[in-house]
C-alpha cells in the first residue's frame, strides 16, 4: 500500500499540466451541477439557509457605493478591510448570479474587476509593512493578497461566461496576470516557502491557472517555481502535515491553512481528476481535516497552542470548506455531518449539496472524539501532541500534553505544556497569543511586542521554567532543531496516560511528564494526575505554573498575600509581566488549592519530593499600553534541587448554585497524596479517595506495565 502512494506522489510529479477542463465554473462549484445545486438551494435547509445569507450580503454589495481605493491602511484600517470586503462581495455576487441566474451580480463583478484592473499596475507596493514581511501590493503583508486572489478567482469563475470577452481580456491582462506575476518573482520567496503563506500564495496561482487556462501557473503551482518538485502544493502535503494529518504550527494554523489547501486540491479534482489529488499520501487532506478537528474540545474553540486567537472554533469558514469537501469528495463520514450541523451552514456548493441532503436524510451521527497521540513532523517522528478524554461530549474532561516540535515561527518555547479541560470550559488554560487582529489601535492589528516577552515565554504556560530562563532561551533556530519524544501513550477504559519526555530545553535537565485520566470506583469523575520529573545532577530553580480559571477559594495553607506595593517576580523571559500576589513557605511538601470555575469546584492536591514555595500570581506587570489579559496562576516551586518530582492529582467535586444560593460537595474527596520514591526510572506515590487508600507505580522503562494505579491492602 505505501508502494502505491510513492507511485502517485511519482506519477503526480510526472505528468505534466497542460490539459484541463476549460468549462466554468469549474472550481468549488461546478457547470454541470448548476441544476442540482440550485434545487437544493430551495429545497434543502441548510443549503438554502446557506445560499440566503450569501444573497443578502450580495444585495447588500449591490445597494452600496462601490469604492476600490489606493491602499494605504494597515490591518483594520479602512483600505485594508475595503479590500477584503470587496473580494468577499465578488465571491457572494459570484455565487448568486449562479444560482438565481439574475444579470445584475455578474454585472457587479465586472465592473469591479475592470476597476481594479485600471489601477493595480500602478499600485507600489504597500506603503505599510508588516514586520519584516514582504509586504503586498493591496495589503500590508502578501498573505492578505494571497487570500484576496483566492477568494476573487472563485468568484471570477462563477461570471466567466457571463462578462464579455474583450472585458476578460482587460481584466486578465492588467489584473490577474500581473498579479500573478507579483506573487511568483517579487514574492518568489514565499512562494516556494513550506508554510502556510506558501500554501496560500500557490493555491492563488493555481486556482488563477484554471480559470484564466495557463498551465503554466497550474504546473508551477503544484511543483514550484522551478517546476521540480522540491517546493510547491504537493511538497507542502508532504512537509508540513505528519502521516497523522497534524499541522506542524499547531491547531489554530491548521485551521487556517485548511482552506488553501481544500481550495485548491478540489480545483485540481474538477480540472484535472487523473491526478489523484484527495488519494495523495495516504489520504492526507481527509486526515488533516479529522486531526484539525480532534484538536478541538468540545465546545468546538481549538486548542489554543502557539500562536493562537482562543475564540476561533470549528464554525469558522476554513473548517465549513474542509467538511464539506472531506464529506463530498475524499469519505463520506457521518459524524462529519454532525460538525456540519454544529457550524450552521454550508458551501454554495456541489460538496455543500451532498452534505446538506445527507443531513436531510438523517446520516448524521455524534462526532466521535477520540482519545489520541496525534504525531508531529513530515515522517510521524517528531513528538506530537498526546490528547485524553473521559466522559460524554455534553461535559467531557478533556487532558492535551504537549510533546511537539517546535511549530516554526509560530511556535512557543512550552514543551510539555498541560491543558485541561472539564465542563464545557478551561481549568488549566493556556495564554494563546497576544494579539488583537485587525484591531489598528492596538499595535496595528499585528502582534503585540508581548507576544514574545510574554505569550512565547515558558513560565506562560503549564510547564516547567529551570531558572527563571525559557526552554531553549527562547531561540528559535536552537529550538527547531530538536523536538519532544514520546514517551508512553495508553487509552483503556478507567485510566488513560499520556507521557512525553524534552531533554533538550535546558543544558544537562531531564524533563519528563505523565499526565493521567483515572476513574476510581468512588467518584463520578475522572481524576487529573500529572507527575512532572525534573532530573539534574546539579542544583536549579524549578517553577511549575498552573494558569486556571476561576476564583480560588480554599487552599490548604494561610496566604502571605502581599496588600501594597505589588513587585514584578523578575526582569525578563516572562516573569517581568508578573504580579507577585502571594509568596507562601509551606513546612511540608504537600498542600492543596480549591479553585471555583463556572460554578464547579475543582481541587489540586500536590506534592514534592521536598518543602516547596507556592506563589500565587497574577498576569498585568511591565504592561504600560495594557495589552494583556489579567491572568491568575498558582506556581510550585522548588529553589534548590537537582531531581524534583511534582506531582498533583487535580478532582472535580460539587458545585454552586447561583440562583437558589445552594452549594454541595464543596469538600474535595482526596487526601494524604504523599510521595513515596522517585527516580529517572520511575515514581511511586499514594493518595486517599474517600477515605480509601490507593497506590499509583510509574515505570518509565516498560510499556506493558508503564502505569498501576490498586487499591492499598
């Protein structure tokens, strides 16, 4: 069978690309299920839903003045987001007129496009520059180009036949074309780049190719600039997605480069079915489309790692495109259906059509998430991201450890980050980036200076800080170059553990991290148990944070809160953006910390192998243009010591009842956790649930035998 993919993946390089399709449209939305498609725009629900919220805002389009402005604007500025607006009103015009057949939107387009085309050899490029990226002709970074050319071809396509063909012939030669040209010699770089904006500026000029039929842009597409193979789509399919389908940037950007790809791989399936394009790699973009949608909880929101909006969820128009065309065109999953009614609509579209009537036909079925090691690297080889779920998607506790590479320019310096879930919110969260996008007055809309003092550094997440200096000195080039390992991945029905080693963070630090589901007999609910070894032959600083979410509102020691002159906990590498809230000295290395969150309570038990500090903190220091979020945390740490284990077993118990002023079960059911050895092979400790004693043994050398967790005699 991997014979037979190396065959395509040949095959595919081979055959070269001077035939196609020439019919419109021809991409997302096909001449010859016009009929079909427009039946079901009256017939179906969804896809009539769908199609009426894309009419409104053609008529909306149309009833407004049309303005294509010399760009000037950063992002959020007025140029910048005119742009946008007008290549998203192309595409809904493009669709309309296909569907209600009306003159009047193929009109609108045409005199758009020919607007454009009267101006954009003219245009410099952007006065504004975003970073030290190259910047585009319309917008200030190429990416947003990028993204207007895809988006405007589609809608292109759509009115072909419809505008006259010496108005094509302007439009073409003056707009896209030269666009064209643009994007593969001034930005040449980025078009041979593995990488998202990659990925983007190839599926423009491919999709371009189709359309305006030059087999030349499709060949250069799919092979690179210098048409050999070694850049281009069907390399970004074997570089930047593991044999799993995880996206090496982390699920935020999976969700984002989704849409490239879809876009473009269903473009070469209309014009050019004989190669294969959906059966690449073993069905790589099916699996990018499941591994993008496992990365999600089950509230949908994505799992915020690396640079990441943490109010991005899978109704986002990307993952609607890889549903739709995953269903339609690659497997014809029913649970697939079920995200589709989650996200509300669908493509105006053939792929569209075939979802909406299944949905009609009742196939749908609850989409299964799964626990899993999703692998991380082309070659499945590069750690990955270990996820744990226990319990029905209406209150799933949901565990991410992660174990990956790096995740390129977008990556944070956090391996062996926790992130925990429960109750359809964040318990232990994770800071994603800072950034308000598009938002000019704050920094432009691009990221914010903290997004590397703060939201890269590792003390940010829920992992180990040796002192006081982030994994790998926050150095980029250093970090690519290794990854984190896994260790132990094991899924059974009442226990599940993930656990992942780094030995490369910290000159001469061993890093190890178990993180366990286990479901006692006693409670309704799992437990969280995370067992972090830190292993040294010299002294260090170890500092484990835990950002959650919530109030506290117990703890098992009295708190040395600081009242008055609040202090930065350090200089830089993140701990100058914190506020030092209270410094606790706790006589026994044990201790516990109740936290109330969205009206459940939630205990975290700990313990050490020696006398720890707990600090509680709070996010807001060294801020003067108050761009972050005022983050609490609590952090273990331990000042002097070579070989540390944290251990902490975190229950969810009780709850409160706003409106009738009740609590229950406010009490946590665990008890005396104590630890009982602990060395590079392994660990074993015991804790009490209610009342009853258990043994948990941690062989880090056996994968048979790695985890034990009996009731004591």
């Amino acid at each position: 069978m991997k014979l037979f993919y190396r065959l395509i993946s040949v095959c595919l390089l081979a055959i070269p690309c001077y035939s196609f399709a020439q019919t419109h449209p021809n991409l997302m939305l096909t001449a010859g299920n016009i009929a079909a498609v427009r039946s079901g725009c009256a017939n179906s629900p969804l896809l009539k839903k769908s199609y009426l919220e894309i009419k409104a805002k053609a008529d909306k389009a149309l009833a407004e003045k049309m303005d294509v402005p010399t760009p000037k604007d950063g992002a959020g500025g007025y140029t910048h987001e005119q742009h946008k607006n007008n290549s998203q009103n192309i595409l809904a015009c493009g669709i309309a007129y296909q569907i209600s057949g009306d003159p009047k939107y193929a009109a609108y387009i045409k005199t758009m496009l020919l607007q454009y085309a009267a101006q954009y050899e003219q245009w410099p490029q952007h006065p504004k520059r975003k970073s030290n990226q190259i910047p585009g002709k319309m917008f200030w970074q190429c990416l947003n180009d990028f993204v207007w050319q895809v988006t405007v071809i589609q809608g292109y396509d759509m009115v072909y036949n419809a505008i006259p063909a010496k108005d094509r012939v302007t439009i073409e030669q003056h707009l896209f074309i030269p666009i064209v040209k643009y994007f593969t010699t001034e930005c040449k770089e980025t078009f041979d780049l593995i990488h998202n904006h990659g990925t983007w500026c190839l599926a423009a000029v491919g999709m371009t190719g189709y359309v305006i039929h030059n087999p030349e842009y499709v060949e250069m597409a799919l092979k690179g600039s210098a048409k050999d193979g070694k850049t281009g789509f069907l390399k970004q399919l074997d570089e930047l997605f593991s044999p799993d389908g995880y996206y090496t940037e982390g699920p935020y950007y999976q969700r984002y480069a989704i849409m490239p790809f879809i876009a473009f791989a269903k473009a070469i399936q209309q014009n050019q079915p004989q190669l294969h394009i959906f059966q690449y790699r073993n069905n790589i973009l099916a699996k990018a489309i499941h591994a993008a949608l496992q990365t999600t909880y089950t509230t949908g929101n994505f799992f915020p790692v690396n640079d990441a909006m943490k109010d991005k969820d899978f109704s986002s128009e990307e993952i609607v495109y890889g549903i739709d065309v995953a269903y339609a065109d690659i497997q014809p999953e029913a649970d697939l259906l079920d995200i589709a009614k989650r996200q509300g609509h669908v493509v105006v579209s053939d792929a569209g059509l075939k979802v909406s009537k299944a949905i009609d036909k009742g196939l749908s079925k609850p989409f299964g998430y799964k626990s899993m090691f999703l692998s991380d690297g082309p070659r499945g080889d590069e750690g990955g991201l270990g996820i744990l779920r226990y319990g029905s998607n209406a209150s799933q506790q949901c565990v991410l450890l992660k174990a990956a590479a790096q995740g390129m320019g977008h990556g944070h310096f956090d391996r062996l980050n926790l992130l925990y879930y429960d109750n359809n919110t964040e318990v232990f969260s994770d800071y994603g980036s800072a950034r308000f996008i598009n938002i000019e007055s704050k920094f432009g809309g691009d990221y914010l200076p903290e997004n590397k003092t703060w939201a890269k550094q590792t003390i940010a997440h829920n992992t180990v800080t040796v002192d006081q200096t982030s994994q790998y000195k926050a150095n980029l080039e250093k970090s690519e170059a290794a990854h984190a390992s896994l260790v132990h991945f094991e899924d059974k029905s009442n226990i599940q553990v993930v656990s992942g080693r780094e030995d490369g963070a910290y000159p001469g630090v061993g890093l190890l991290r178990s993180s366990i589901l286990f479901k006692p007999e006693e409670l309704k609910k799992a437990l969280l148990i995370d067992v972090f070894e830190v292993n040294s032959e010299a002294d260090h600083q170890y500092s484990l944070p835990f950002w959650y979410q919530g109030v506290i509102t117990d703890a098992s020691f009295k708190f040395s809160a600081v009242t008055d002159g609040l202090k930065a906990m350090g200089k830089d590498n993140g701990f100058q953006h914190i506020w030092l809230n209270s410094n606790n000295d706790l006589a026994e290395p044990s201790g516990f910390i109740t936290m109330l969150n969205n009206n459940i309570f939630y205990t975290t038990h700990f313990a050490a192998t020696s006398p720890l500090q707990v600090k509680l903190v709070t996010l807001g220091a060294g801020d003067p243009n108050m761009n972050l979020r005022n983050e609490r945390g609590f952090i273990l740490e331990q000042h002097k010591n070579g070989c540390q284990a944290f251990i902490s077993i975190t229950e969810t118990h009780g709850k409160t009842d706003p409106t009738s002023e009740t609590t229950s079960g406010a009490q946590s059911n665990i008890g005396d956790i104590k630890v009982m050895s602990n060395d590079v092979n392994g660990a074993t400790f015991s804790f009490t649930v209610k009342g009853v004693s258990y043994t948990a043994k941690l062989d880090y050398n056996s994968k048979n035998n790695f985890i034990q967790i009996s009731k004591s005699k």
